[in-house]
C-alpha cells in the first residue's frame, strides 16, 4: 500500500480505502451467516450428530468473534469519518450484546442456533442496508469534502 493511503499498521486511513474493506467484511459475514443456516437446516443422521453439533458450534463462536471484531472497526473508522452517530454505536452494542446472549442460551440445540442465526441475519442485513448504508454515505460525503477543500 502507498504510504499517503496506510499508516505504519498498514491499515488505510482514508474513507475511499476503508469502504471497500468495510463491504468485503459485510459480504463475508453474510456469507457465513448464510452458510451456518444451511448447514443447520439439514438434517443429520445420529452418529455424525455429535462431532458436526461441536464443529457447527464453534463455527457460530467464530461467527460471534468476527462480528464484534467488524464492528468495532466500523465504528472506529465511522467514528474518524465524522459518521458514527451514539444511535448507530448503541445499535451494534446492542445487537453483539444480544447476539452472544442468546447464542449461549440456544447453543446446545441445533434448532434453537438455527432461530439464532436466522434472526442474526435479518438484523445484520437490515442493519447494512439501512444505518451501515447512511452512515457510509456520510462518511464519503465528508471524505469528498475534505479532499475538494485540501485540493
């Protein structure tokens, strides 16, 4: 990476570099969600129950790890952007709140991580599309600024 668009972490430290890295960790997220509901809906024959319910299990742990890691980045980068609003930072507190609550409740049945997952992917797509989406476009929209006002 050009030394203008990373810091000495390697990480960009500019709105139009951290977008993109933002999405790809949406698409990857959604991706996971996706597939651990799949693999939940399928119907198991007892002896390979046990070693996929402790795989899927650790899986959904993972799962909770990258969320928490995604948002905390998103807000920090948000944040800098001028575009993290205590709502959206609440939101995401919230929901990793709940998401962990309710995964540890549900976690030794398969149907009860299934409603989990499934009700985690209806908030984290809604959560994209709407204050993700809006906070995005701010954090562009001051970006942009800022560089017409340098340039």
């Amino acid at each position: 990476m050009h030394p203008a668009v990373a810091g000495a972490s390697g990480w960009p430290r500019r709105w139009v570099q951290q977008e993109p890295l933002l999405e790809r960790q949406h698409d990857r997220l959604e991706g996971l969600l996706a597939s651990l509901i799949d693999q939940h809906r399928q119907t198991l024959p007892a002896e390979v129950l046990a070693p996929t319910d402790q795989a899927e299990q650790r899986a959904c742990r993972r799962l909770l790890w990258d969320l928490r890691l995604h948002l905390r980045l998103e807000e920090r980068w948000l944040a800098a952007a001028g575009a993290l609003c205590p709502g959206h930072r609440s939101g995401h507190q919230e929901a990793a709140r709940s998401a962990l609550a309710q995964f540890c409740r549900g976690s030794g049945s398969r149907r009860a991580r299934l409603a989990w997952l499934q009700e985690l992917q209806g908030w984290f797509s809604a959560h994209r599309r709407g204050p993700d989406a809006l906070a995005y476009a701010l954090a562009r929209e001051r970006s942009t600024a800022q560089a017409t006002a340098k340039g």
